[in-house]
C-alpha cells in the first residue's frame, strides 16, 4: 500500500489536472504555476512512493516528456508549425516524473491490451486438463512484460467458486494465442469466467489490475467404475412395446417389417406376403420386427440427502450412476435414465442403446444442473 503522503500528493494532483483540463479547454493555456506544483509534487513522490524507485521516476520524467518534445520540434520541422503548446509538453515532463516509467508503461498496456478466452473441447474425462486458450491482443508495437490472468472456475457440484492466477512471462505484438492446462476436480457443469487481468512493467517494479468479462463452460465426466452385474434372459430380451427395433433379429411386431426374403420350407404359411408374391410370381416372406423394449429405468433423485451432505457426495452419486448405466449398455441393455430438470421442472428422460446415446445422456443431465431436485421424481413420474 501507499503511504498517506503519496495519497494526498495524488489528491492535490488530480485537483490541479482538474483545473488545467478546463481553463485548456476554454482559453488553451496551461499556467506555469500549475505545471510546476505537478512537478514539485513528483519530487516529493519520489522519496514516498513505496512501488517504484527513483530511477523508475527519472526515466519517466525524461521519457514522458521527451516523447511530447519529440513530436513538438517534428511538428515544427515537417508542418512548419507548432503541433502543440510548451504548455503541453512541460507539463508531459512534470507527470513522467510524477508517475515514472512503470507506471506509464503499465497504464498504457492497460488500454492497448484485450483478452478473449476460448475451450477448443465441450467436454473432458475427470483429472484430465482442461484446455484454456487466451487469445491476447496486444495493439502496441512493442512485446511487453509478464501478465496473469485470474480465472474463476464455478461447479454446478459445488457452492463456492475457485480461482487461479495463470501468468504469462511475455506478451508478443499484435494477437498470439496462449494455451493453458488446468486440472479441474470433480465431475458436472463448470462454468469458466476470467475477471482480471493484471499487468507488470518491465522491471516488475509495478503492477495494475484491469477488469475483464469473458466466460465458457465445460463438462467435467465423471470417472467409470467396473461394477458387477447379474442380469437375466427375461431383462436383456424384455418383451414389450418400444419406438426402437432390433436391427439384427425378427420379432413378434407386425406394425413395422423387418425383412422381406425368399419362401423357406419351415416357413409358416402367415407369414407369406402373398400380394408381393404375385407381383414378381414367387414366393417371399414378411418377417416382423423385434421391439428393444426396457426392462430398467433409473431414477436420478438426491431429494434424501441433506443440503450439507450433498456437495459431498454428489460427485461419487453421479460416478455410480454413470457406471450403472455404462455397465448396463456394455451388456447391450436398453434402458432409460429418468431425472427432474432444474431449467423447466418437467421430468426429463434419455434411452441409451450405446455409447452415443450414452454419452447423450451424460452431456443433458450435466447441462441440465439436475443434481438436486427439490420433488420427487417418483411422484412426478406418475402424473
């Protein structure tokens, strides 16, 4: 921090520059009286000012003010006229050595500076780095020093939010792409949002925060587990009515054909289609198609557990469901995983048959935020 006196230097300070931008403005004068209490003030600053040094404030001084008189006398040599006052450019002197030269370096990346965040991926495995590409433009014409990024990382698993500070060592000219990996634990939703970025100067004598607003989401899987399963003839080939048909076995459904073939000699006479027959004069065969019906619907409701437990064991409840529901399609199980959503209160449900519906699934209930519902499913079920 500061010292008091640095404070009531910067106070008197930004009374005089108020004063100089107004009577500038209206008479385009720039009094002595106030450029040297600017500059008598930087002296003072120097012996106060606990960031920089004084060297720091003698390069500023010379550099602040050379820059201005750089483009005076320029102005003078090419347009054959003043391109600003000797007002202007002693007072550019009197803020270099005010601020100094990390200061002035720091508050101009500050303004030439933008960051843009991107996930390349929507979804990873659970203790997998998450992949943060920084897109950072750099407008100056000059690389510039070290810059951290502060990154809040928020789960839909958890209450509280984490930060990390992620740090550049040099920032390149024009736009460079910087790309990070970040261990994010626990499986679910999380939401990833940059909201600072703070710049050193060269010498990392002085640093400035800025505020930024760029956000992204990923989804964490949670880890699968081997579980042992018993299940019989009845549950893997369950009779019943479905929207879905086995692409490789005929069944007992008539509404939908499963193939049309040659006569047989074991063939029942029922199932001869007899007008196709005609048709091409020899004798073919409908055979019906088999309905993968589902014998197992799971239930996803974490209504029993108390708020304070929940956080807890929400990561290890989605790890057993996901498993039991990877184990039953590894077994060529059809099933349904059922859940209340959060976003619209209805009952949500997804059949997996594989591993795209599977994962299907996983990517809906992530998004979703359907870890703890507040009704129970079972009653909503049966409305």
């Amino acid at each position: 921090k500061q010292s008091i006196v640095y404070a009531c230097i910067s106070a008197i300070v930004s009374t005089v520059l108020i004063c100089i931008f107004f009577i500038d403005l209206e008479h385009k004068l720039i009094f002595n009286r106030f450029t040297i209490t600017v500059a008598v003030c930087g002296v003072i600053a120097i012996f106060f000012d606990t960031f920089t040094t004084e060297v720091d404030h003698v390069i500023g001084f010379f550099l602040g003010g050379g820059l201005f008189l750089l483009i005076y006398f320029g102005a003078l040599l090419i347009l054959k006229k003043e391109g600003m006052g000797l007002g202007d450019v002693k007072l550019a002197f009197a803020i270099g050595l005010l601020l100094g030269f990390s200061v002035l370096e720091v508050f101009y990346r500050k303004f030439t500076t933008r960051c843009h965040l991107e996930i390349p991926v929507s979804m990873v495995d659970t203790n997998k780095p998450v992949p943060l590409v920084f897109r950072i433009s750099n407008k100056s014409l000059f690389s510039s020093g070290r810059m951290d990024i502060k990154v809040g990382i928020h789960s839909s698993l958890a209450t509280k939010s984490t930060t990390q500070w992620l740090s550049i060592p040099q920032v390149s000219a024009e736009t460079n792409n910087y790309e990070f990996g970040v261990i994010i634990n626990g499986a679910g939703r999380h939401e990833i949002e940059v909201t600072k970025l703070r710049f050193y100067s060269t010498f990392g004598l002085f640093s400035m925060k800025k505020k930024c607003k760029e956000n992204g989401m990923i989804l964490i899987l949670p880890e699968m587990h081997s579980i042992v399963m018993e299940t019989t003839e009845g549950t893997r080939n369950f009779l019943g009515d479905a929207d879905v048909y086995d692409e490789f076995r005929p069944g007992h459904d008539s509404g939908e054909t499963f193939e049309i073939r040659e006569y047989r000699e074991k063939d029942k006479l029922q199932s001869i289609h007899w007008k196709l027959s005609a048709k091409i004069e020899d004798l073919v065969v409908r055979e019906n198609s088999l309905p993968k019906a589902c014998a197992i619907v799971l239930l996803l409701d974490m209504k029993e557990m108390k708020a304070k437990d929940a956080e807890e064991y929400a990561s290890g409840y989605l790890e057993i469901a996901a498993s039991i529901s990877f184990g039953l399609m590894d077994r060529k199980i059809p099933h349904f995983v059922a859940w209340i959503s959060r976003l619209t209160g209805d009952v949500r449900r997804i059949r997996v048959d594989d591993e795209e519906s599977f994962y299907l699934f996983m990517v809906h209930y992530l998004n979703d935020g359907a870890i703890q519902n507040e009704k129970d499913i079972r009653e909503k079920r049966t409305k």
